[in-house]
C-alpha cells in the first residue's frame, strides 16, 4: 500500500508552479452549481494497521475469480490458458515490445504480428488480417466506416442480435458522419430473412451480423449474404467468440466481405474487463481501405528472411489526413499471448477445445431443461451461449451458484427490454466446465422440482 503525502509547503509550491495561489483558483473555471460544497462522507482517519485490515475484510468479500467458474460470456469468456504459454510471456522481449514505429527494426514485433495474421486469415478464410485492433466492438465500428468509405452510402443495417455495446459503438462511430442506421429484427433467435429482403436497398452501405451471434445463435451467413449483396452492399460478419472458427463455416467461405472480431479466447485470461484483442479481416479488394498495419514477408539483399511493415494507413504513420483511422495502439503482448496458445494446440487441438464448448453447452441445456425449472426461449442452432427462462427467481438462481463457485450467467434484460425476455438468463459453458461441473449446476438449478 503506497502513501504519498503532501505537506501544505509542498502544495503552495505546486500551485505556484500551474499559476494559481489557491485550489479554489484552480477549480475556478467549473460552475458553483457543478460543485459539491460540502465536506465528503468520509470516515474518521484509521491508524495504518487498522486501515490495512479494514481494506483486508472489504476485498475478502469478493469472490475468488481464480476459484470460480464463469457461466457469463457475452463477449468475455473463460477459457482455459496454458501454464506454458504464462511462461512464455515473461519473457522480457515480449512484454517490453510494443509498436513498431521503426519497422525495421521491430523484427519480432513483426513478426508476432506476421504469425498471428497467417492464424486468423487461416480461421476466418479471408485474405487479409489487421491483427491489432483496441477490442471487438471498434474493429466493428471501423468496419461499420470502411463500408461508407467504399460504397459512397450512407445506411447501415445492424442485426438486433449484434451485442448490445458493439451496436453502441458503431452508432458512436458513425454519429459524426450523421449515418442512417436501421435496425434489423430477428425471428426466433436469428436474423429475420423477410425483414432484410424487404428492407434492404441500393442506399444500404452495409448489413452488420454477429455470428454465433449475442443470443448464441448460428445465424444463416450464406442466405444473408445472397441477400445483401444482390442490393450491391457489403456484408460485415461480427466474431465475438473466436473459438467458434473450430466448428463453424469460416466467414470467408459463407460470403462475408469484411470480419471484425474479438480474439480474446485465444489465450487471453478475464482482466477487469480487458486488455481485449481486436482483428479486422477483409476481401484482398478492400485492402486499401483497412484501418491499421499490416505485416509482410520478404527476404532480405542477403537472402535471408525478413519482416516488413507492409500496409500502414494509420495517422501516426504520418498518413495525417489520409488515413484510414486514428487508432493508435499495437497490442503486442496480446498478439504474442494468441500466437503461443493457437500454436499449442495445433489445427486438431484447436477443434477439439471448440467442438468441446458447444458439446458442453448443448449438454447443460438439456439438463437444466429436464430439471423442469427452465423452459426455452428461441428454437435456434447454438454454439456455446444460450437462453432459458428461469421459473424460479432469478436472485435465487445467482445466489445459489455463488455460494457453489459459479459466476451466474447473464441476465438479458439487462439490454433487451421487450416483455419476452423477462426472467431470461444467458447462459456461457466452456471447456473449463467438466461432466462433475455440470451436473452440479444442474442440481443446483433443479430446486424445487
């Protein structure tokens, strides 16, 4: 614990040096209304060894996160990550490496990033890969603007099963350019394929689907692809849950011409809500109008093999007013972390640990559902998400999974608030979850029956 005290000689010396003689002169500029003009509730100042304790017993009221498993995803899952790779990561070249400003010699970050680009473009099957966005949700966004910039249209079309904070993010990221966003509906858990027929037109720049999508659901890609692009927009495929590339049909193959996604399940352990491990994919066509850096590889006059920074559209890359965006960051570390885990599991390792989530999911549900205390909200294909409505109490469900080590899963009207989904929770298993795990909760749940 770190305590840095200020002597009121101290402080006359700091507001010398900004200019001011008083805080009150400092704050001057906020309005009085704006101001608290009290003294805050605070208590009477402690001893520091009855300070220590007291912060002790407030912070052992949290739950234990390494102890616990979480039936929350939405965006974040807990995977299993290897020990090797935590070991591998404190190496210092690793974690000191952060953006390559001097691409030539940044040879490792290269790379890394080189590397992770092969993996994501062999999962998704599209050509070219931006591996270093801030998070899933602003690789949709900046997608949401490569499709105004190539398409010189001005709506948007954005699935209602796209997670609540990527659609916020792309209204952000779209508010200053005053584009028209419409909101698709879906039937059952799944984009309603009527609705998009009859609404999309030649002014629709792109359509945004997220697949498996918030609720869990498979979404038909090949069907909604024929539909947009027969109106001559772009499809945007969202990858919220990376670890479905070990089952599902690659974006590539299904039509999509731009992928945003989130890679945090490859390698990457729940932080307080990041570091996260954005990507943006896109058709070899759109390449010009990717937001980021894009790693190559040649050979060097001696023959020897060599990495270079091939695209850079960045404004710090001196693109200034040309460039594609104002991201400025280089997810190093993340980067290295994905590259060590996909490579320890290989193509059959990774399938396996993905055909393994959505069998554990798929094999909750029915227990929770024979329990008779849980009923089904959508008939819809899932990957390793799903919803229930809960006949019990939902402060029940949570309360008994807490005591047991569970983190109870999300409660979805938290963001939908149409009357269907009252009482409904979003259910996340992944590989970390055993049989023994399962049917626990499945006892758990099973209460009152």
């Amino acid at each position: 614990m770190r305590y840095i005290p200020n002597t009121e000689e101290q402080k006359k010396e700091m507001l010398k040096e900004i200019g001011v003689s008083s805080f009150e002169d400092l704050i001057q500029c906020i309005p009085s209304q704006l101001r608290l003009n009290r003294k805050l509730h605070l208590p009477e100042p402690l001893a520091e060894n009855e300070l220590k304790e007291m912060i002790y017993r407030i912070a052992g009221e949290n739950m234990d996160f390494s102890l616990s498993k979480a039936l929350v995803g939405a965006g974040a899952y807990q995977h299993h990550v290897p020990e090797a790779e935590k070991a591998l990561l404190q190496r210092e070249e690793f974690y000191t490496a952060y953006t390559p400003y001097q691409p030539e010699l940044s040879q490792g970050t290269l790379q890394s990033m080189f590397e992770l680009q092969t993996y994501l473009a062999r999962l998704t099957k599209m050509d070219v890969v931006i591996p270093s966005m801030y998070d899933g949700a602003s690789a949709t966004g900046e997608a949401a603007l490569m499709s105004l910039r190539l398409t010189h249209r001005n709506k948007i079309m954005i699935s209602s099963s796209l997670h609540p904070h990527y659609r916020d993010t792309v209204r952000t990221y779209t508010a200053p350019h005053e584009t028209e966003i419409l909101d698709l509906p879906h039937d059952n858990g799944l984009v309603d394929l009527h609705k998009l027929k009859a609404a999309i037109d030649e002014e629709v720049a792109a359509v945004i689907v997220q697949n498996p999508n918030f609720f869990g659901g498979i979404e038909k890609v090949a069907d909604i692809s024929e539909l947009v692009h027969s109106a001559g927009a772009l499809l945007i495929h969202v990858i919220a849950e990376s670890m479905s590339l070990g089952v599902l049909q690659a974006p590539g193959e299904l039509g999509a011409d731009i992928v945003p996604g989130e890679a945090q399940s490859l390698g990457l352990d729940l932080n307080f809500g990041g570091p996260y491990n954005g990507y943006l994919a896109a058709r070899k066509q759109l390449l010009r109008q990717l937001p980021g850096r894009i790693a190559g590889e040649t050979v060097d006059k001696e023959g020897q093999r060599v990495f270079v920074m091939t695209l850079r559209t960045r404004e710090q890359d001196i693109r200034r007013e040309k460039a594609t965006s104002n991201i400025c960051t280089n997810h190093g570390l993340n980067i290295v972390a994905s590259n060590i885990y996909l490579s320890l599991l290989g193509t059959e390792g990774f399938h396996k640990v993905s055909l393994l989530n959505t069998k554990a999911a798929h094999y909750l549900e029915n227990l929770l559902i024979q329990s008779g205390n849980f009923e089904t909200v959508f008939q819809y294909p899932f990957y390793n998400e799903f919803l229930l409505r809960s006949k019990m109490n939902i402060s029940d469900v949570k309360e008994m999974l807490i005591e047991n080590g569970f983190i109870p899963p999300l409660e979805i009207s938290r963001f939908y608030r149409d009357k269907i989904y009252e009482n409904v929770l979003l259910f996340a298993v992944t590989e970390i979850f055993s049989r023994e795990d399962l049917d626990k909760i499945a006892d758990l749940l099973s209460v009152g029956c």
